[in-house]
C-alpha cells in the first residue's frame, strides 16, 4: 500500500509537460475582465509548483528504492519527474502570467497568447523529446488534434510523428540475446546498423537473413527484412512515466474541473500494452491481409501487407518493402504516380476497414503508410499503397460499425435529424453540431449544406480554429463521454483527412472522398439491413410486408450506389479529359518554342 502509493505520487511532475499543451486555454481569462473570480497568483502558483516537485522526487527516491534494488534506475526515474514536472511549472507560470494581464486591445491580447502558446510549446517539445518513449506517443497525440487545440501546438509536436532518438548498437545486442536467444550473428548475413526509422516506440533496421534461417525460403526478396526493435529503455521506465503522467493529468483535472483531458491518459493505459506486444502486432498484420486477401487476389486494391517473417514480444522480423511516404509529392511525380488516385484508393482501403470489416488500423499518419511502383501484374493500379506498424487495432462491434455508417451518410448529405439521431446513437451526445464539426473537421453551415467535399478556405480555418478555443470545454466534455473505440477513429479520421488534403493539393478533383465514403456507408447499411429482414424471414417465413421492406433497402442502396458511382466515372472521366488537354497544350507549346529556333537557324 505505501510502496504503490508512493509509486503514484512519483508520477506527479512528468505529466505537466504534456498537459500544459492543453492547460493553455482552460487558463485563459477573459479579455478586459476584472472580475472578483479568484486567479491563483504566481507566488502562489510558484511555490505550490515548487513543493509539488520537490515532494515528487523526494517520495519518489524512497518509492523506486523500495520497488527497485537498481540505485541507478531511481536516480534516472527521480531525474525524469523532475524535468518533467519543472517544465510543467514553466509553462503554467507562462500562462499564468500571459492571461492574467490587461490589454489594450482584443488584437494585442491574441497576438500575446499565440506567442505564450508557441513559446509554451517548444518548452514542452523539448521535455518530450528528452525523456522520449511514452512521451513521444503522448505528444504525437497532441499533434493529431488539429481542430481542437490552437495550431502553436499541434504544429510544434508535429515533429515528433518522425524525429526520436534511435536505441545504441550494443544495447541491441543486448535485446536480440535475451529476447530471440540468438547474436545478430547468428542471425543475420547482414544488418545495417543506421536505422532506416526510429518512432517513439521502436526503431527499424533493415537485414538480410541468413540462409536456412526461420523464414527466409518464404521471401522472393533474396532474404532482406525489416527488423522492428521496441527500445529497451520502455520496459524499464514505462510503468513509472504512465503513473507520473496520469498523477499530473489527475492535479489538473482537481484545479481545473472543466478540464476533459483526462482520457488521453485512458486511452493510451489501454492502447500500449498492445502496441508493445509485438507479437500481437504480427497477428494484427496476418488478420488484415486476410481481410483483403480476396481484393488483393484479384487486383481490386492497391493494399500491401508486409509479410511477418517472426515475432517475438519486443522483435519483429517482416518483409522489407522500399518506396516513399504517401505525403511524398516529388517521388510519385517521379514515379507518374497519381496523387488524387492515391487519396481515392487510401479511403477505399480505410472505408472497407471501418464500415464493412469493422477491424481497423488507428494510426494511419504519413509514416505508416508507404507509395511505391506496383509489384502486383494484377491489380488496376500502377502503385502499391503498402500498410505498416500493425500495433493500433480496435475491433468494432457490430451496431457500433453501421450506426457510425449511418452518421457519416447523415453528414455526407447534410441531413440534420440523422446527425442528431446518429451522433446520441454513436456518441451519446445532445451537442450534434459541434460533434458534427469535430468530426468533419468543418463548420456548421458547411456540414447542413451537404458541401464536404468543397476546399476549406481560409477563413473557414480561422472559423475552426477560433471556435476551438471557444468551445473547448465542451469539446473537452464530449471527447470525455465518447467510447474509446469512437475516440480512435476521430483519431484515425482527422490523420486521414490530412494525408487526403496533402494528395488533393495537386488536383483539381477535390470530390470523389466523401463520394467513396458514401459508397461503403450505404454497403455497411444495406448488408445490415438485410441481413436483419432475413433473420426475421428465417423466424415467420416470408411474408409480404417483409418483402417489401426488403425490395425498399434494396432500392435505397442501389439506387443510391448508382448516382454515386456514376458521378466518381463522371468525375473520372473529367479528370481524363483535363489530362489530355494539359497534353495537348504542353505538346502545342513545345511546337510553338521550337518556331523561333528554327527562323534563328535559317
């Protein structure tokens, strides 16, 4: 009891690094107010954050000494409350200080708080990127919630979806002896140690196995892997930073209660076990391909799984696949890759993953998913869109899967009473227009007039972005409430929608997204719907009023599916036509470059 209590009081400091990325506009008062509400001052503020961190590493020495004989790992641990817990202090005085003034203008009040966001968060970057494992992930999660909280911060963590510090060489080693029972060695003809990849849970180095080694007669590649390595230091400081950042997120939330932040902490105490399994990765990996084992089969999807080689609970060892992030513009220009086919193809692939498989991949950001040339003689597509890090799976379930169908047809065509029914069924909540704009991305007005598909100007991102802060507290309270599984595809939808923008950026069809959503929503529907007639029929037999409604599902479905495809073929074929002009107007021009050259000659 005291061992474990003083083990959740050494988790207080290392929190604030990251909550104070959304502390900043709980704190914020209110332009030119005066008012007699209570504002903790900063000698207040100061001496309470001092206490609070010299309690920390104080308890928890003697914490970590009685749970841990390693007087080196105590030390290590009291240093990482510590810097994180001093970082949390900074910002909150930043804050405190920057919001507790007086302006003379709305204007000089804005521009101050962008600055304080901006200086606040490079402070935190910085904290995040020392202690790097969990943190990491924690802010890569910051990073992904765009339309929540101000960009000064999400852009600031941005650079953590790639740059970590890779693991050393000889605590590789280390890993492959306790973990596999086998030298590099032994294993390998090659291994290049320069990481091709380094994440905040793990690092990727590419090898050749050795021949005769398990695995090596199954690869057509002459044996080269990709050889995934959690970093060691995890299993020794994850437990200890998780209870330091859930103690500081629990301080928070009793300061401040409109605080609704709370779930970053659940979610990532549910999802990390999972993603440090690896061995659990590589049963996530084998179950996907099978899901798509039929498109890839018969060339209807650009989908590629790397194969898993073997897998032990900290080393993967897959196929190893070459070829470009999926936001890499110049290499599918390169390539004569087409951006806007690419997009089209990653939300069929998505669309099939959530509204009909219902097992879906919640981590989909740029470095996970790789463009390359086509392996397959197969397929339709001149590009593989090849899927990696298989460690974020959720399963949905059933009603879950086709109530989100039904919402997303509802926002798609902009039908008010399906969002409002369909956002209780999905979110338990009676705020439908904002979760509405949480999940799209989108304004309001935007959403009712069915016109997704159209280009966010820029004044509807100042929109969104100002409305972010306004609401934040309700924002906070519906992300609060919403299941786990909800709260990953937000996740996993707002990480789509950038790489789909980056894509579209180069086209002129901004369209066919939500066109192909639809299509899967109104399948999911459909297959649901019918499937719930013929049970019945199974029961009483067939009866007219059940035929009926069966030919009227069916009608809606097709019906539906028909305007729909027929417009992604219009769109298609405009898109065609654009290209042939552009051809003919390039190859024109060239003609027309050449003619003075030739009169020059003469």
């Amino acid at each position: 009891m005291f061992s474990s209590r003083l083990a959740s009081l050494s988790r207080c400091s290392a929190r604030r690094s990251t909550t104070l990325a959304l502390r900043t506009t709980i704190l914020r008062p209110r332009f030119y107010s005066n008012n007699a509400r209570t504002r903790p001052s900063v000698r207040s503020l100061l001496a309470k954050t001092i206490v609070g961190v010299t309690t920390v590493s104080a308890v928890g020495a003697v914490g970590l000494y009685y749970t841990n004989e390693d007087a080196r790992h105590v030390m290590v641990a009291i240093q990482r409350c510590s810097t994180a817990g001093l970082i949390g202090a900074r910002v909150a005085l930043d804050y405190q200080r920057t919001l507790s003034k007086e302006y003379a203008t709305e204007e000089e009040y804005k521009q101050a708080k962008r600055l304080c966001h901006k200086r606040c968060a490079t402070r935190v970057l910085e904290g995040l990127q020392s202690l790097g494992g969990i943190y990491i992930k924690l802010g890569q999660h910051v990073s992904a919630m765009v339309y929540i909280l101000p960009p000064e911060w999400t852009e600031t963590m941005a650079v953590l979806q790639d740059r970590c510090e890779p693991t050393p060489s000889d605590q590789i080693r280390e890993l492959f002896l306790s973990d596999y029972g086998h030298s590099i060695d032994e294993i390998f003809e090659e291994f290049e140690w320069k990481p091709i990849g380094v994440a905040s849970l793990a690092q990727v180095h590419r090898a050749r196995l050795r021949a005769g080694t398990d695995g090596r007669g199954r690869l057509g590649n002459d044996g080269w892997v990709a050889v995934k390595l959690q970093h060691p230091a995890l299993d020794e400081f994850c437990k200890i930073d998780m209870e330091t950042v859930s103690f500081i997120f629990d301080v928070i939330k009793k300061a401040f209660p409109d605080f609704g932040f709370a779930w970053l902490v659940d979610e990532m105490r549910e999802s990390l076990p999972r993603e440090l399994d690896f061995v659990h990765e590589a049963r996530n990996a084998r179950l996907v391909t099978q899901n798509f084992a039929d498109d890839i089969k018969h060339g209807r999807t650009a989908l590629t799984v790397p194969q898993v080689v073997w897998a032990r609970r900290r080393i993967l060892c897959m196929e190893f696949v070459d070829g470009a992030r999926i936001d890499d513009l110049q290499y599918m220009k390169d390539h004569h890759i087409n951006p806007a086919q690419v997009s089209a193809e990653l939300t069929r692939i998505f669309s099939k993953m959530i509204f009909l498989h219902g097992f879906v991949h919640c981590d989909p950001h740029p470095g996970n998913v790789i463009v390359r040339p086509s392996k397959n003689p197969r397929t339709k597509y001149n590009f593989d869109l090849v899927l990696l890090d298989h460690g974020l799976y959720r399963d949905l379930p059933d009603e879950l899967r086709v109530d989100y169908a039904h919402l997303w047809t509802s926002l798609i065509r902009g039908d008010e009473n399906g969002i409002r029914t369909y956002a209780k069924r999905v979110g338990g909540t009676d705020t439908y227009q904002l979760f509405a704009c949480i999940m799209t991305g989108r304004a309001w007005d935007t959403v009712t007039s069915a016109d997704l598909s159209s280009v966010r100007s820029k004044g509807e991102l100042n929109q969104m972005s100002e409305g972010a802060m306004e609401w934040l507290v309700d924002i906070a309270d519906i992300l609060a409430r919403l299941p786990r599984v909800v709260l990953l595809l937000l996740k996993t939808n707002d990480l789509l929608r950038h790489v789909d923008e980056v894509l579209r950026s180069t086209s002129t069809d901004d369209h066919l997204t939500y066109v192909i959503m639809g299509q899967y929503c109104a399948k999911a529907v459909w297959l649901d719907a019918r499937q719930n007639i013929l049970d019945r029929i199974a029961v009483i037999g067939l009866k007219w009023n059940l035929f009926s409604m069966l030919a009227h599902v069916w009608w809606n479905y097709y019906s539906l599916a028909v305007i729909l495809w027929l417009y992604q073929q219009g769109s298609s074929w405009s898109q065609a036509l654009i290209t042939l002009l552009q051809s003919f107007s390039t190859a024109k021009k060239k003609i027309e470059e050449r003619k003075p050259l030739k009169k020059s000659s003469l």
